[in-house]
C-alpha cells in the first residue's frame, strides 16, 4: 500500500483540450480590399468558456450558440466581460448574423459581410475591436473578441469578418 506522502506525488491525468481564437476583417470597396486586420488572436471571456463551451456540451439550461458578429471602437474585453466595449449600435443595429461552417473537423468557422447597403454606419467610424455573441440587438453573452489596430469604416464600404475557434 502506498503511502500519504506518496499519493499526494501522483497527478491526476490530464487531456487538456484548448480553444483559440483568431479573426480578421478586410474592409473592401467597389469589391478591392482597402483596410486588412491580419489574422488577429481572440480573447474567449470567462462566460464564452461556461455558456458557450461547457454547458453546451452537457445540453444546460442557459447554454448558447453564436449567432451574430457585432463591430466596435473600443478595447479589448477582460476574462468577465459580456459585452463588447463601444459596440456600434444603431437604431438598425450593427450585429449581423453569422454563417457556420467546419470545414476542418477542430475548427468552428463563423463568416459575416457588414454591407454598406444596410446602413450600419451612418458617418466614418473608427475600427478598433470585434465580437461573437449570442442575440441580435442589444444584450446576450459575449463569447469572445478582441482589438486590432483601428480602421477607418466609411459608410460607402463592406467590411467582411471571418472568426475561427480552434480546438487542439
């Protein structure tokens, strides 16, 4: 029989399973890429892990899914965010929906096009951070986002968005 002190040695195993993000945004018009965020890391906030993730998986109450990308001109969000700090919010709001694909098995892939043609923006607006969430206007869960080098977003342009999140 082993001893206190050695049971105390052991670890317990472990399979870590890791999520990262990453994006990038390209603001286009009449259809040449004009503005190129480069593929950026995300930050996956505290409540993306427990809403998104892990009640997901256990089929909870209160999991969620993405279902919108939103635009903002602020910072990063911190581990306990649920919003997107200075989110574009027009009386048409700017969250648009998100198209899922898997193309690879350990990739989630969400894909938007921000079209000029819907007026998300009313005068030039400064880029400076991105975010997945779970409703279409106002409120929900911020799964996670983060900031790049800003961009000006002028009201005759597109700005398409692709959002990975990697598992390994």
């Amino acid at each position: 029989m082993k001893t206190q002190s050695t049971r105390r040695k052991r670890k317990a195993p472990s399979d870590a399973l890791r999520a990262k993000g990453f994006f990038r945004l390209q603001i286009t018009e009449k259809g040449k890429v004009v503005g190129d965020s480069g593929w950026k890391k995300n930050v996956i906030v505290n409540n993306g892990f427990g809403d998104y993730l892990v009640k997901l998986l256990g089929n909870s109450a209160g999991s969620k899914q993405i279902s919108r990308m939103m635009l903002g001109t602020g910072t990063a969000p911190g581990a306990t965010d649920n919003t997107l700090n200075g989110e574009l919010n027009t009386a048409t709001y700017t969250r648009t929906t998100v198209t899922f694909s898997n193309s690879a098995s350990k990739t989630a892939r969400f894909t938007a096009t921000f079209a000029s043609s819907s007026s998300h923006i009313t005068a030039s607006v400064a880029l400076s951070n991105i975010g997945i969430i779970n409703d279409t206007t106002s409120g929900g869960t911020l799964m996670a986002g983060n900031t790049y080098t800003s961009s000006a977003w002028n009201t005759n342009q597109d700005v398409n968005a692709t959002y990975d999140i990697r598992f390994s």
